[in-house]
C-alpha cells in the first residue's frame, strides 16, 4: 500500500511532466516574449538609410480589448545580466533599448500582465517640437518619410499616399490644435478616436491636420504637448 509521502511525490513528478509538455505556452500566458523578435523588429529602422529626420520609432504595448486600460501595466526587461523597467507612456509606447548582451543571452520582455490579451509591435510617429509650432511643409514631409518607411517593411503600402497628420492627447485634456495662415486662423474640432490606426483604445482626444484641406505654407499650433502624432496613410 502507497502512503501519502509516495502518492505526493509521485502527483508532483506528473505535475511537472505536464508542465514540461505545455511549457512553450507557458511564457505567453504567463506574460512574457521574446526580446529577441522585438530587437529585430526595432532594428530594422535603426539601420533604414533613407531620410527619417522627423520620425521616431518606439516599441509599444497595447489592449486587445477597448474596454482594457494600461493603468498598472509594466514592462520589464529581464535577462540574466540585464534588469530595465521600461515606462508605458499613455499609448503603450516605450523606448526599447538595443543591447547585443541581452540579445545574446536570450533576454525577456516581461508584462505583468497575461500578454496574450496584448498585440506587441514597433510603431513610427512624428517627433514633437518643444515649442509646439509645426511648418505645413514639415509635416508633409513627415508623412511622406514615414510612408517610404512603411512601404520599405510593407509593400502593403505601394498604393496608399499621405492625407495627413493626426495630434492625440488624453482624453479628459483642454488641448486645441490651430491652423494659421496668413488670412485666417481655425481651430481643428476634436474627436474620440485612436491615437494610431487601428487601435483598439479609441478613447484619446484627437485632431486631424489633413493635407487637402489647407495650403502648404501655414503653421500648425499645439497649444498642449501631444501624447502622439501619426501619421495618416490611406
């Protein structure tokens, strides 16, 4: 007759040997990925050699689900000799560190949180004047950068062409975008979207600057700084 010590040990060995079978779902489930898939992903705009002057490129975090929120949701890089938290800002998006040492090693990127309920991807915008004032011309240019860009990754993007530049802030935020020339100044109506095309969180405070609306030569205002510009590709 077994005694209970015995029958212990023998349900944890089969405990162990399930978890063995299945563990190469565990780390999704269990809030991890490869740091190795995001650095290629990253790198490749790193060594892009055509004009990105007025790009930027992050590594973003983001809810499957429109009703979930990032509040509380954190990243951390972990490896056997590297330890990083990376910050979230408000649309998921952080700077994602290129180090050979924690490629080599195999390091995680580690959520505490289930990351199969998140997508994990780069993401280009447009990088943010101090002072808040963007040429028309500028941001045209801006567009088209990242429109070459994208079509260098996707040759989804061969048909597509720039229509804009979308500003995004926090919801609950007073901002305002104008657009000045030299007869008149208008203020761009907000509206309830995402900051990024196709996003789920559709809740930011955003204002389109769109190309065939306005001349070339004119400013655009932000009176706040925003949490994202991006592009408008269609």
């Amino acid at each position: 007759m077994l005694t209970m010590a015995p029958i212990r040990s023998l349900l944890l060995l089969l405990t162990l040997c399930a978890v063995a079978r299945t563990g190469a779902a565990q780390p999704q489930e269990a809030g991890w990925i490869s740091y190795r898939e995001a650095y290629r992903a990253m790198v490749t705009f790193a060594k892009y050699g055509k004009a990105k002057n007025f790009l930027q490129n992050h590594y973003q975090v983001t809810p499957k689900d429109p009703g979930q929120s990032l509040e509380g949701v954190r990243l951390t890089l972990t490896g056997r000799t590297t330890q990083l938290n990376l910050p979230l800002d408000p649309t998921g998006r952080t700077v994602l560190p290129l180090l050979k040492a924690a490629y080599d090693e195999n390091a995680m990127l580690v959520l505490n949180r289930n990351a199969s309920l998140f997508t994990f991807q780069p993401r280009l915008s447009i990088v943010p004047r101090v002072d808040g004032i963007y040429e028309g011309q500028d941001l045209r240019m801006a567009c088209d950068q990242a429109l070459q860009y994208m079509r260098y990754t996707d040759p989804g993007y061969a048909s597509r062409q720039c229509k804009g530049v979308r500003f995004a802030f926090v919801p609950k935020s007073d901002a305002a975008v104008r657009i000045r020339d030299p007869e008149r100044e208008v203020t761009l109506v907000p509206e309830l979207g995402p900051a990024f095309d196709g996003e789920a969180n559709a809740g930011f405070r955003v204002m389109t600057y769109r190309f065939a609306d306005w001349a070339e030569r004119i400013h655009v205002i932000s009176q706040n700084a925003p949490v994202a510009i991006a592009p408008v590709i269609e």
